[in-house]
C-alpha cells in the first residue's frame, strides 16, 4: 500500500511540474523587416505571437552592422499603452546598437507588434539581428518570463512600397536648391507625392528632411529676391536725390526729399533696415533743406543753438575732451558711446551743430573707436560682432542719444526699425550696445503713449517688431546663469521697463523682491498651522 501511495504522489508531483513547465513556457516573439535596395530605407518591426499578461518590464537590443546601415528612427507607439517610460536608446548606432527599454508599474498584457525601427541601407541590411534581453512579470519577485536572452534573425516580409520608394527618388532628385523654376518644380513634386501618403508610409520616407530643408531654402532665397528687388526699386526711383550732399542739397529738392522719406516709411521693416544709412542721409538733407529757406536772423538763431548745444556738451562730457587718445583703454569704452551717442543726437536735432563741434567729433570718435577695439579684444568678441555694434552705433546713435522728452509720434517708425535691427544682432554685439534695448523700449512705450487720437491702430501695426526685442529680453532672463542673481537683476528690469517706461530697474527690484518675501512667509505660516494642527488632533486622538 506504501508503494502505491508513493507512486501516485510521484505521478502527481511529475503531473504538476509538467504543469508548471507548460504554464511558463517562453513566449514566441517574432521580428521581421521590410525589403528595401541601397540607399532606400528598411524597417524592423518585432512582436509577439502569444498574449502575455502582467509584464512588468522588457529590454530590446538590435545590432547591425554601421558599415551596413544607419539608424533613422523608432516607433514605440503600438506598444500597449499601460508600458510607460519607453526609451529608444540610439547613443551606440555608430557602434552598431540600438536598445529598447521599457517598464509598468501596473502591469501590461502584451501581444503583437511592439516597435519599430527603421534604417538607412548603406550597402544591406543582412546584418540585423535582434536580442530579447530581459522581460519580467510584475509580481513581487519581478519573476523572469524568459530563462535566457533570445537571439532572433529577422526575417523579410518581401513587401516592398512603390509609393515610398517614388517619394524618396523625387525628393533625392531635388539636388542643390536654386532660385529657379525648375528646382521649384522639383520641390513641389516631391511635396505633392509626400502628402498623398499615408500616415504609415510618411514614417518610412528616410530623406524627409531633405525635402524639408530644400523648402526652407528655396524660401530663403525668393525672400532675399523680394527684398533685394524691393530695396533696389527704391534706390532707382530715388537714386537723384540720394546723390545729394548736405553742401549740395538745394531748396528746390525738398519735395524729392520728402518723397523718398514718405516711400522709405511704406517699405517691409526688413527693407527698412537696409536702407537705415539712406533714411540717415534724407534726414540730414531735410533739415539742411529746412535750414536754407531760413532768414538770416534764424540761421544766426540756429548757429546760437548750436552753441548752446555744444556748451551742454563739454558741460556733461568736457572730461572725455581732456584724455589723450594714447591714454585711452577699454575702461573707457561705455562713456565715449554715451557721448558718441549723444553727438549724434545733437546732430540729428540742429544742421549746424557738425561744424560747431567738428574738433569734439573727431576726437570722440576716434576715441570710441579705440575703446571699442580694446573692450573686444579683451573679451574675445570676435571681429564681426564688433564692426555689428559699430555699424549699429553709426547708424541709430541719434536713437541711442535721445531723452524721452525729445520722442515724437513721428519717431515712432525709426525706433521701431532700431528695435527690430536690434533683435537681429548676437549677444556679443549686444554687450557692446550698453542700454540699447532698455533705452529703445522705453522710448517707443513714450512714442505711444502720445499718439494722435484715431491713430493707435496704424501705431500697432507699425511698432509690432517691438514684441521680437522683447523675446529676446526674456529669453535672455530665461538662459542667464541662476548663479548670477546681479544680471538676472537687471535683465529683469530692463523687461519690466520694457512695460512701464521711465521706471528704475531696482524699484522693480524692491517690488519683486517684497513679493518674494510676502509669499514665503504665507508658506510658512500655513505650513506650521497645518504642523500644529496635526499635532492637536493627534494629541485628543492618544487621549
């Protein structure tokens, strides 16, 4: 009888572990990719056949040969989507490595396709194979649904996608972009052939991005087309009146004058901006214009002005005309630009101030310019950037020199051209530029704040570049180093006084500041009555 009963629980012992063996079997995953020649794209799709549920985790190598292949890109959107924190992993594809990673904290039920990875055939693709590294159940002993990693070769579905492949040799056949009808022509048929795909098929055209750089080229190159042939029919049209000097400008040319500036203030603001030194010149003529059909008792006015002008000058910057330019160093590079810039607004407001002060602008200048080239060669700003903020001095110092209560309604145009050619510029040319964008914005918020009644529509229509030096000023609040709380200091206030004009940057400061403070002591507050709370509730719960 003791034999028998031994027997029977050895069967029902072997029964249970074939059980068990059958219940853990290994499930079939499988891998295949679609056929694709030398130069076209191939994709790797890998599955499952089986349903298995509750899986807590799953690693996907592939390797391939680099010589072979290059990766492109991979799909994890079919995966089921309780799988989070997916991660395509190509830091090795010029090792020749790909991983797939994934992890559940509720457990996901996986079955059929799970990713797809797509490459770049250089000469084949034979190379592929395909590992299952890891993949576990999401119980509490994250037991193993596989014993060991399982190596699998893909194998070809024999598709094949004309469409796709059409795509591909129309976008390779765009070539180097011109600015012709012909290489338009390309560009739009290989967009039109692009569009009219599906979905699915859209993720395997591998060179998109030519056809997409291709577009943005061509697009380049009409705008820069259009522009040149919009300043150059301004040029034409005003070419006899730009010859002018201010020794040769006569009373009879002032409508021609004022024509060009007219038409000047009708150009796109990118025109504008090329045509900023022209603008200069039609100003000088003007006023010069302006100054000819004066009385001799007005002239003598003027000229008194002038002076005046001149007096206010040495009054705030006689210092500046007492250094010797051989003593010159980069220490002094902010206060010949402010006193450059102040030059050129004097300029700028009488004709005759030039030759009043002819000696003091020569020796600023010449000062300035040597100021400027020590500062950049002892910040290693690159020439480029130097000759930039140069060039920007040059031509909106009138801007840069003018105080608040000199703003007009009609300045409003050239402060919004200075704001825009501002934003063009780097950030080492900028940091050669002190105050420039805090200084223009302040201005432009007073130019319209005194609009004309009915006319605050064509001032937004006309200061709408404003809003790009303001992105420029967050973003630079944005990226400073949190480190440095003086420049975060600053460039706050300068945004702030981008809003409200005329307002001290530190009293904004002080606000912020205050605010800060306020919050915190809020948070505080709440946070010990919360504590104490707790405590008392605690206190009658033990009780």
């Amino acid at each position: 009888m003791k034999k028998i009963a031994s027997m029977f629980l050895a069967i029902v012992f072997m029964l249970c572990v074939c059980i068990l063996n059958c219940s853990a079997a290994e499930p079939d995953f499988y891998c295949k990719k679609s056929q694709g020649a030398q130069g076209e794209s191939v994709t790797l799709t890998i599955g499952i056949k089986d349903r298995v549920e509750n899986v807590g985790g799953l690693c996907i190598y592939v390797t391939y040969d680099e010589a072979e292949l290059t990766y492109v890109a991979g799909s994890m959107a079919i995966l089921n989507s309780n799988m989070k924190n997916g991660d395509i992993n190509p830091d090795n594809a010029a090792l020749g490595k790909a991983s797939v990673i994934w992890n559940s904290y509720k457990g996901a039920d996986i079955e059929g396709d799970i990713v797809s990875l797509r490459f770049n055939i250089k000469s084949s693709s034979s190379s592929l194979k395909v590992q299952i590294s890891e993949m576990f159940y999401n119980d509490s002993s994250y037991t193993d649904v596989i014993s060991k990693p399982i190596v699998i070769t893909p194998e070809a579905t024999g598709e094949t996608n004309e469409a796709v492949n059409d795509v591909i040799a129309k976008i390779n056949a765009i070539g180097t972009v011109e600015n012709t009808d012909a290489s338009k022509a390309k560009i739009d048929a290989a967009r039109e052939a692009y569009n009219a795909l599906t979905t699915k098929e859209k993720n395997l055209v591998t060179n998109y991005s030519v056809l997409t750089a291709a577009e943005i080229a061509y697009q380049e190159m009409q705008n820069e087309s259009d522009l040149k042939s919009e300043v150059n029919s301004w040029l034409d049209t005003h070419s006899s009146v730009l010859t002018k000097t201010v020794d040769t400008v006569a009373s009879a040319d002032e409508a021609a004058v004022k024509s060009a500036i007219t038409t000047w203030g009708n150009l796109s603001t990118n025109a504008k901006v090329k045509l900023v030194t022209e603008k200069n010149l039609l100003n000088a003529l003007l006023k010069k214009v302006e100054e000819l059909k004066l009385s001799e008792q007005e002239k003598a006015e003027m000229l008194e002005e002038a002076k005046g002008y001149l007096a206010e000058f040495k009054n705030t910057y006689g210092a500046l005309l007492n250094i010797n330019l051989a003593d010159v160093d980069s220490n002094y590079y902010e206060a010949f630009y402010n006193a450059k810039n102040a030059l050129a607004e004097y300029i700028d407001m009488n004709s005759m101030f030039a030759d009043t002060a002819k000696n003091e602008i020569k020796h600023i200048t010449e000062c300035y310019e040597k100021a400027l080239k020590l500062k950049s060669d002892s910040e290693a700003i690159i020439n480029p950037d130097a000759e930039a903020a140069k060039d920007f001095q040059t031509k909106y110092g009138w801007i840069l020199g003018m105080k608040t209560d000199q703003v007009s309604y009609e300045d409003l145009t050239d402060l919004s051209v200075a704001a825009y050619a501002y934003s063009l510029l780097s950030n080492e040319a900028k940091s050669l530029l002190p105050g420039a964008e805090e200084h223009i914005s302040s201005l432009i918020s007073h130019a319209e704040s005194i609009a004309p009644q009915g006319e605050i529509q064509t001032v937004e229509k006309v200061v709408e570049v404003e809003k790009v030096v303001e992105k420029e000023i967050e973003k630079q609040v944005i990226v400073k180093d949190p480190g440095s709380s003086e420049e975060t200091s600053k460039q706050t206030g300068v945004l702030l006084n981008a809003i409200v004009s005329e307002l001290n940057p530190i009293v904004w400061w002080l606000i912020g500041s205050a605010a800060m403070l306020t919050v915190i002591c809020f948070a505080l507050a709440f946070l010990y009555f919360k504590s104490k709370s707790k405590r008392e509730v605690r206190e009658v719960w033990e009780n």
